[in-house]
C-alpha cells in the first residue's frame, strides 16, 4: 500500500512538472484603424510580431500617431490626431495558455509627436479645422491568450488592437 502511495505521488509531481510556467511568449501585435482616413492595420509590415519575456513590461508604440474623423452628420465632421502606447506584460505561459497584462495610453489632441530611431514624426490637424474634444486616458485588461486564437481590445470607435498567441 505504501508503494502504491508513493507512485500515485511521483505520477501527480511529474504532472506538475510538465505543466511549469515558462519564461516568454511569442506574440502577434497589432492595432487597427477604421476611419475615412486612415484604414488597416498600423505599424507596417512585420512590426507585430515579439517576444514577451516574464516579468518584464514591453512598451510598443505601432503606428503612431494617426488622423482620425468623426461625423454626426454629412456635413458635421471633426479631426484629431491619436497617439496610441502599449505596455505589455507577460504574467504566466504554461503550454498554449498565457496571461497578459495590457495597458493603453490613448491620447486625442490637435496634435501629436513621437520620436523613432530614423527621427520625430508629428501629425497636426489644420486650426480651422473643427476639433473632437481632447481626451487622454488608460485601457487596462488582463487578456487570457489560447494559441492560435485572436482577441480585441477596443481602445476609440476608430482603433482597436489585436492579440494572438500564434
């Protein structure tokens, strides 16, 4: 009897040790814009693909900043420009399951800019140009991942970001 004790606890810590946390995750990454502006996914190219290590926050800034337009009516449009920052942490990665946490900095303004390696990129809305109302605010979520299945996170009316754990 105590033979079979200690083998049913030998087969539970062998379980236990195949399902241990591990140290990254590779992730798809994008944000999507859908306005009169500007359409499609923002960032170019293979941009929103990376690698999350644990226990570190990833800052990702794709496509950044960008015009948008909203109309109440055909002829009752408005403009601003929207910077958009992400911070991403990786919380656990065990087999095809990881847990992220995501924070979004939006930010809706005349005008915007931010520097890359290759220089300073600003966008501006013309002042006779009507203006939506300047907002700055956060969009904080846990996203539970499954590989091979995507998730959206609404941020405005114009943006929302997609993540996959591929």
């Amino acid at each position: 009897m105590k033979h079979i004790s200690l083998l049913s606890a030998a087969l539970a810590l062998s379980g236990c040790a195949s399902m241990e946390q591990e140290p990254s995750a590779h992730i798809d990454f994008y944000v999507w814009n859908s306005n009169s502006l500007v359409t499609g996914f923002l960032g170019g190219g293979g941009g929103g693909d990376f690698d999350l290590m644990k226990g570190q926050t990833t800052s990702v800034r794709v496509g950044s900043p960008f015009p948008i337009r909203r109309c109440e009516a055909p002829n009752s449009c408005k403009q601003a420009v929207v910077t958009i920052t992400n911070t991403l942490r990786l919380l656990s990665k065990v087999g095809g399951y990881a847990s992220v946490q995501l924070d979004s900095h939006v930010q809706i303004g005349r005008q915007s800019s931010i520097r890359s390696p290759t220089g300073e990129i600003t966008e501006t809305i013309n002042d006779g140009v009507p203006l939506i109302d300047p907002q700055d605010f956060h969009v904080t979520q846990t996203l539970e991942l499954e590989a091979g299945n995507m998730q959206t996170v609404e941020l405005i009316p114009e943006a929302h970001i997609e993540i996959r754990l591929p």
